[in-house]
C-alpha cells in the first residue's frame, strides 16, 4: 500500500510518500508528478521519502527518472538513504 499526499511550500510542491514504492504503486507516484509538473512546468518539486519503507526496481526507476528531470528529494529514512545515493549520482538532463 502507499499513500501520497501533496502539499505546497511557498512556490514548491512536496508530494510525500508513505508505504511501499513498488509494483502497482510506482503509477501512482509518477502520475502524480506528471499531473504536478503540467499543471505548472516551472513549479519546483521535492519527494519526502521519510516514510517509505520498500523501494523495488520500479520505484528506483521512476525516481531516477525524476530526478533527471530537476525533481528534488527530502527526509529518507534509513532504508531508503543508499537508493537515494545511488540515484543521486544519475546525470541530470537539461
């Protein structure tokens, strides 16, 4: 299961994800980002993943992807920190 739930902070949107970023729920996130980035392209974005508790190949993916993309990231837990690293390091696209 996973929940996310969308907040703004002054001109940043934060989606914040709880549960299992994996499987079916990888859509979810990513739809929510897509929605997110064209109803306001020039808007910021971060992703808080302090209660993520499972990230499978799917959700290192897509956050990859978002990433590239200029997506930034908040509050990992520990389970999350050394996919975080990894997908860090990913070049971003300009």
């Amino acid at each position: 299961m996973m929940k996310i739930q969308m907040s703004e902070l002054d001109d940043q949107l934060i989606l914040r994800v709880e549960g299992r970023l994996a499987g079916a729920f990888v859509p979810e996130l990513e739809n929510c980002w897509k929605a997110a980035r064209t109803s306001r392209p020039s808007r910021k974005i971060a992703v808080d993943l302090k209660s993520v508790t499972c990230i499978d190949r799917a959700g290192r993916y897509l956050l990859e992807l978002m990433h590239s993309n200029g997506v930034g990231f908040l509050r990992a837990g520990l389970a999350t920190q050394d996919i975080l690293a990894d997908v860090m390091e990913q070049p971003k696209c300009k």
